[in-house]
C-alpha cells in the first residue's frame, strides 16, 4: 500500500520522541537491577483476537534503542491474530529489550485496537462501493501510526494533515461568509501560491450542496449530518459532478444504510478516537 505520510524519517522521529519521553536520562530501573552484557530473551504473547498492527514499528522501536538487539517477527501486520499467537521474539541484552518493551507494547496495542476495529467497519460495508475513510482525530504526535494502523485495517486515509489538501469546514464557510465565498477565495488563494490542492467543502443542507453545484471548483462534497434520504436528494443534486463524502453521526448500526446511498466515501472518526487497545504482553522465555 502506497502511504506517502509513511517515510523513515517521518517513522524514526515519532520513535525517537517516544523514547525520549519514556527514556529520559536513563531506564534506572533496568539499569539498577540487571547486570551490564545480560542476555536474555523474550516473546510477544497475543492476549485477544483480533487483526495485528504495528510489527515493523515495534521491531524498529527494538533497533532504535539498541541496534544489536535480533528481533523476529513471526506473523505480519495485518494478519488476522488468535488469543496465544506468538507475535515476535527479540533477543539480546536484557537492559535493551525491558527499555523498549513498554513503548513497543504501547505501538502495538493501540494500532491493533485501531486496526481491528477499522477491519470491522469496513465489513459492514460489503456489498457496496463506498470506501471507509478515517480523520483528523488523533492522537497528537502520533497521528503517523494511528492513520498506518487505520490502512492496515483496510480503510483509505483522508488528508493527512492541513497543508496536503483543502477542507472548508462549516466555520471557514461561516467565517468567509458563505460557501461561494469560500470557495472562490480558495481558489484565489491556490492558484496565487502556485498549489495543486485538492478541495473538499462540507454542506450543512441542501441548499448548501446546490450553492457548491451552481459555483463549482471543488472536487470532493461533504455531506455533514445528514439522513440517507437526504443523502440520496444530495447526490441528484451533485449528479457525478464531484466525489462524495457521507460524514457525522456515523455508527455501526447506520454505516450500511448509509452506504447504499450510493456515497463515495464515509468517514469515521471513530477509527482513530474510540477504540480499546488489543491485550498483548512481552514475556521472558
């Protein structure tokens, strides 16, 4: 899969941050009660069902905090894990492997809460052709693994952050003063700075939808709150004329209905913000 957010650099500074943040001036803990040059070795114990994330972020967490150390992982992310599936063993020096252990537990639990539920969203799709997208609600700092753990599950990543792409939410329509306004000022504003951006505005109501109809310019419709009857008035409206993004209020229990509308995209920021870790620990063997 193809994620342009996802580079080395980008990787290794959401990395070293969290370990600076755990790390500080040194694991004392580990240093205290471990002699220096103990080897010893331990395995990721998989304590729930569900779909695994975060393998290669983990192992990378090993090798940042200590590039001797020999991680193998034993499955893949994305695979679908039992409670009792061995995830990977590392081995190397003891110190080494219990100062990484809580931040690679930590990566792990949270993309595989975020993974699984993504993966169950997206059934509750089949049969349609709406895509599953996530949002900007995450975590701060490390948005880079929660939108990795969300293309894992198999959802499509919107906008990355606010500098790759235009959203013209309900206050900047309200604060420019309207969706014309908004629209052709962004538009100004675009082609004055050399940008090829995408623009997506969101409408409140129909009127809305046939205001961003009559001036045009856009690429992506978001229909913010609104029914699948409405929905369905909305896309007659738009006629094909631009992509289609059903969003608010979305659930388990209405994800279907909604995509039967016949919508491009819905999106959920569910994805990223309510979900519960996996359970998994690391344990010596």
């Amino acid at each position: 899969m193809e994620l342009k957010y996802l580079t080395e650099e980008a990787l290794d500074n959401c990395i070293r941050t969290a370990i600076k943040e755990d790390v500080g001036d040194g694991d004392h803990s580990s240093l205290a009660s471990i002699p220096e040059g103990t080897k010893s070795r331990a395995k990721l114990i998989i304590k729930a069902d569900g779909v695994m994330a975060g393998l290669e972020a983990a192992r990378r967490v090993f090798h940042l905090v200590d590039p001797e150390l020999k991680v193998d992982v034993k499955i893949k992310d994305g695979d679908t894990v039992r409670k009792g599936d061995i995830g990977l063993t590392v081995e190397g020096r003891a110190r080494s492997i219990l100062t990484s252990e809580r931040l690679a537990l930590n990566i792990m639990q949270r993309m595989s809460g975020i993974a699984t539920y993504t993966r169950h969203m997206v059934s509750l799709l089949e049969g349609t052709k709406t895509r599953l997208l996530d949002t900007r609600k995450t975590t701060p700092n490390i948005r880079v693994l929660e939108k990795w753990a969300v293309a894992i599950g198999g959802a499509k990543n919107h906008r990355f952050g606010l500098y790759d792409m235009v959203m013209l939410k309900d206050n900047h329509v309200d604060f420019a003063g309207g969706v014309r306004k908004a629209i052709e000022a962004t538009q100004k504003y675009l082609k004055e700075k050399g940008k090829d951006l995408r623009i997506e505005v969101e409408t409140r109501n129909l009127d809305e939808v046939r205001e961003v109809c009559e001036t045009g310019g856009v690429d992506v419709v978001m229909l913010d709150n609104m029914s699948p009857d409405q929905i369905r008035e909305a896309l007659k409206l738009i006629d094909g004329r631009f992509e289609t993004e059903a969003s608010g209020g979305i659930t388990e229990e209405n994800l279907h209905d909604m995509a039967e509308t016949g919508v491009d995209y819905i999106s959920a920021g569910a994805l990223t913000h309510s979900v519960s870790s996996l359970d998994m620990s690391l344990k010596a063997y």
